[in-house]
C-alpha cells in the first residue's frame, strides 16, 4: 500500500512517515509544494493507493489540490486539518475527499481510518490471522478459545484481548503498560490491577489444559510467553 | 412630570410677574385708577398667566410622555436622540442636536470596541489553528519514538546485553509518555481557549445530525487513554442512545467532565458512563467515585471562576471548566446537572432532548 502525504509542516511529515512506514505502508512525502498543478503531477507519477492531504499549505488549498486529482484520478483521498468548523469538513467532503480527519489526532485513530478508507475503496480483505500457535498451545480467536491436543477451554473478551496481543509477539516480553494500552484501543477499559487478576486467571485456565508456567513474567518488564 | 415639579421649575417667572404685578399695581393706583379696576386688572393679568402655564405644563407633559414611551419600546436606547417627537422649541432643538453629536461619538465607540473584540476574536481562532499543528508534531513524535524506545528495550533486553543501555532506553520512553501527557493538557487547554471565543455564537458553527453517544465516548476514552491509564482509571461504558446533537461539542463537553474526574479521583478510580431512555429525552449520566463535591459547594460548580474547596484544596482549578460546560449546554438545548456526596461520587447528567417530531417523522418513514 502506497501513501502520499502532502502536508507543509516539516516535523509533522517526518513524523507521520514514521508512523505509517511502521504500520508497514510505503510513503512518499515530498518537502515542497510550488504550485497546484505541481503537486497533482507528482501526485499521478506516484499513483498512490491514498493521499492525506492537508487544507492550509502555503500559497496554496488543499481543496484545489482535491478537486485536481480527482479531475485525472479516484486515488481516495483523507484531509488532515486543524480547521474544524463544519463548513470546511462539509466542503472537503463536496470536492470529493473520502474522510475528514482534524488536527491534532491520536495516531491509532489516525491509522484505523486510514485502514478503513483502504478497506471500502480496494475491497481489501483484512488479513487478520485468526488461529495462533505457540508450543502446542493455540488460539482461535474466531471461537474465542484456548486449545492444547484434545483440550479446550473458554475464554472471555478480555482474556481473549491479552492472550492476542501476547501470541503475536511470540518470545519477546510486552510490558504492562503496552498490554492496557492494547486493551483500551479495543474498548476494554481496565486498570493495572485488573490486568493482573485477568492474567492470574488465564494462567489458570491454562493450567487446567495441562499448560504450566506458558506466560513468563519479568519484574518491570511485563508478560511473555 | 407633576405639577408641582413644573410649578417649581417656573420659580423664577413665577417671581418676575409678581414683581411686575406689585409694580402695575402701584403705578397704577398712583396714576389715579380705581381700586377696582386695578384689582380687575391683576385678575385678567393672573388668569392670562394661568392658562399660559397650564398649555406650557400640558404640551411639555405630552412630549416627555411621548418621549418616555419611544424610550420604553426601543431596545438600543441610545438611539434616542434619532426618535425624539417633533418640537418647534428651541432648547429642544439644542438639546436634540446635542445628544444626537453626543450619541454619535457613543456609537461610533461601540463600533470600535466590537470590531477590536471580532478582530481579537478572529485572531485567537487563527491562533488556535497554528498552534495545533506543533501540538500534532509533539504528539506524533512522542507516539513514534515511545514505540522505537518499546522496541529497543525489548531488543536489548533479549539480547540481555549492556543493563545501562536498556535503563536508559526504558527512561526515555516513560519520558515521551510525559512529554504526550503534557501535551495533551496543553491541547485540552487550547480547546477551551477556542470554545470559549465560540461560546457566544454557537449558532455559526454546529451541525446537528445523529450522534451515537457510545462513539463519542469511545472518542474521548481514546483521546485520553494514557492519562486514563497512568492513573489507573477503570471504564465502564453502557450508552447505545442516539441523540440529535452537535457531535463535536459534546464531545468537548464529555471531555470537560472527563478531566474533572481524573482531577478529583480517589482511590480505585471508576468511570461509568450509562444512558437512558426517557420519553422526551435521552439521558447520559456520568458516574465517578471520586472524591465528591461538598453540599455548600454543589450550587455553584457551574458558576465562573468558581473552584470551591476541592479547586483550593487541589490547587489549579480555574473555575472555567464546569463554566464552559454549562454555557455550551445552555446554546445547545442540553439540561445539564450535578448530584455529588462528598467523598462518595460525583454524577453528572446530561438530559438531550428528543423532539417528538423526529419521532414522528421516523414513525412516518417506517
């Protein structure tokens, strides 16, 4: 996946390129914008798959540039702005932009609506792993359960959450902190303390499939297994 | 305009014809006319007099009425002088013209003071716009380095070579942590900065649509989850109501409560956010279990600049946060009360109304 980012800030464009080549898109983001007709030229050599385009450039809208690439191109496109009166979004949804996304936003928010824009426009099918494997032990995360051999134990939304995070980052510890974090993106609204009794009952249940000491915890370093 | 003011206004005249009158008098009897006549002739003088002074006392009467009424009807008084009846007085003429330069000068005043407030107005709209953009670098870049700093500390960790490289590594991240959670305080602060410019005119800037209450909780819960976490906050969110509202200032509503809750918890912090059907409304309350506000003090959160013992006691309240709140409900059409027992728990409801038309028209589209 392919995203072109226009956007004047210099730190702002470092940083988001960081942030979606670690959620594995390909980036380009050029430092200077002369003119609209520019921009747009750059924009259809690229043929990217999305573009994030900010409103207020110098000289310069994002809305001409918008109305630009759709004359040649249905690349979808997703405003990042900080101005957030209605009229403006009304406006970036009218010149054909496919999401409206205001400064300064949370990037897990930022890259879940990317996704989801990624996701009606190509089709794209998640390519979420739904069983997961780790000595003997898997995860079905479609069921919702625990399985070792023949044995097979329930578990609950929250365990579920823990134990997802955990399985795809087989070997390495993964702090508390990361784990309540992954759990809050997922709705799951819970404390430090929490966490641990969910933990103490997962081990538990693991144990009642025959499974000891699977999840490893280091002082100060949190869960692996 | 009684009588009597009138009569005593007149005080001088009223002095001048008596003078004049002993002085007719006594030239007259000198001169040689009769006591009769004399006294026939003050008469008619008096009389003459007295139906001067009642036309005078009735006109003026007339005009101060008319004028008192324009006065009563108009709601930008100092437009007076424009409305004033007609007098072919003279000193009503002068006093006319001078009011009218006087009220000029007032006005253009006016004019002045509100286009330098629009002016200032404006600029802190723009101001909050730039300032946005380096709070999203901060926060952008405290989000990437965290997750590299996350990473080396795992990788060194496993490699389990040099302790000091992966302590400082470690120290850093929780560093970015409080540089986010800083910024985010600044953020917070800056939108008020802008819902306060805005507060006044409401009108120019929502739209109302359906708004999912679970969505903009969701929003704010994630807005805020590493304040929420570092203070080892738990939610528990049940709002499956929609309502007709403006999306974005509520959340900022929401998110002011939120703040509070955080700001004055106590042991074990508890969120529940629930909703609830009523027949003209929908109702959102917002439960904590923090440290409560004092029954003295419940009256008066909504209040400006209030911070109440708790604000003293917690050191940096600003008083404008519930202020704000309440200003934005009161343009909005949302009721919004507290119920609070100290050291128990703080509930605030906000009561959306549902218009019964909506329901009809839905009713109608089914």
């Amino acid at each position: 996946m392919h995203i072109f980012i226009i956007e004047d800030e210099q730190l702002i464009r470092q940083e988001l390129k960081i942030l979606l080549e670690n959620a594995l898109y390909q980036v380009t983001a050029p430092p200077a914008f002369a003119s609209v007709t520019h921009v747009t030229q750059q924009v259809l050599d690229t043929a990217p798959d999305l573009v994030l385009l900010d409103i207020n450039l110098p000289d310069i809208s994002g809305f001409d540039i918008c109305t630009q690439i759709r004359r040649h191109m249905d690349v979808p496109i997703i405003f990042l702005t900080s101005r957030m009166s209605p009229m403006d979004e009304l406006n970036g949804l009218l010149k054909g932009g496919d999401d409206y996304i205001t400064k300064p936003y949370q990037p897990p928010l930022l890259l879940a609506r990317i996704a989801a824009v990624l996701k009606r426009t190509q089709g794209m099918a998640s390519r979420e792993i739904t069983l997961f494997t780790r000595n003997d032990v898997s995860l079905d995360i479609a069921k919702c359960c625990l399985s070792r051999k023949e044995q097979n134990v329930d578990l609950t939304k929250n365990e579920m959450k823990i134990l997802h995070l955990l399985f795809q980052h087989p070997g390495t510890f993964v702090s508390r902190m990361d784990l309540i974090e992954y759990l809050w993106e997922n709705r799951i609204f819970i404390d430090d303390n929490t966490l641990s009794v969910h933990v103490a009952k997962l081990r538990e249940k693991l144990k009642s499939i025959g499974v000891e000491d699977f999840i490893e915890t280091k002082r100060g370093m949190g869960y692996r297994i | 305009m009684k009588l009597t003011d009138f009569l005593r206004d007149k005080e001088m005249l009223l002095l001048l014809h008596l003078v004049c009158m002993c002085l007719a008098a006594a030239f007259l009897r000198l001169t040689g006319y009769s006591r009769t006549n004399t006294i026939l002739f003050l008469t008619l003088w008096l009389l003459l007099l007295a139906a001067w002074l009642l036309v005078t006392f009735v006109r003026r009467r007339k005009f101060f009425r008319e004028a008192q009424r324009i006065l009563g009807k108009v709601d930008q008084r100092y437009l007076l002088s424009e409305l004033l009846p007609d007098s072919i007085r003279l000193e009503d003429r002068l006093y006319r013209e001078m009011l009218h330069r006087s009220n000029k000068s007032c006005i253009e005043r006016i004019r002045q003071i509100e286009e330098k407030q629009r002016d200032y107005k404006e600029y802190i709209e723009s101001w909050v716009h730039e300032i946005k953009a380096p709070i999203t670098g901060i926060a952008l870049l405290c989000n990437n380095r965290r997750g590299i700093a996350a990473q080396s500390t795992i990788s060194q960790n496993v490699e389990s070579s040099g302790q000091t490289a992966s302590e400082t590594a470690s120290v850093s991240k929780t560093d970015y942590l409080t540089i986010s959670l800083e910024n985010q305080k600044i953020e917070n602060y800056v939108d008020m900065v802008l819902y306060y410019a805005r507060s006044e005119e409401v009108y120019k800037d929502y739209l109302i649509r359906e708004t999912s209450l679970e969505d903009v909780i969701y929003e704010i819960l994630d807005k805020n989850h590493l304040l929420l976490i570092q203070n080892h906050v738990q939610a528990d969110v049940n709002c499956q109501s929609t309502v007709y509202t403006d999306r974005k200032w509520v959340a900022f509503i929401l998110n002011q409560i939120l703040q509070n809750s955080v700001k004055y918890r106590s042991e074990n912090p508890l969120l529940r956010i629930r909703a609830k059907r009523k027949d003209n409304s929908v109702l959102c309350i917002f439960e904590d279990n923090g440290i409560g506000i004092r029954e003295e003090d419940l009256s008066r959160i909504f209040d400006k600049g209030f911070t109440g013992s708790n604000g003293r006691d917690n050191g940096r309240s600003t008083g404008m946060g519930l202020y704000l709140c309440k200003k934005l409900c009161d343009r909005l059409g949302i009721g919004l009360f507290a119920e609070s027992e100290y050291g128990v728990g703080t509930k605030l409801y906000l009561e959306f109304p549902v218009s019964s038309y909506i329901k009809d028209v839905r009713k109608a589209r089914v």
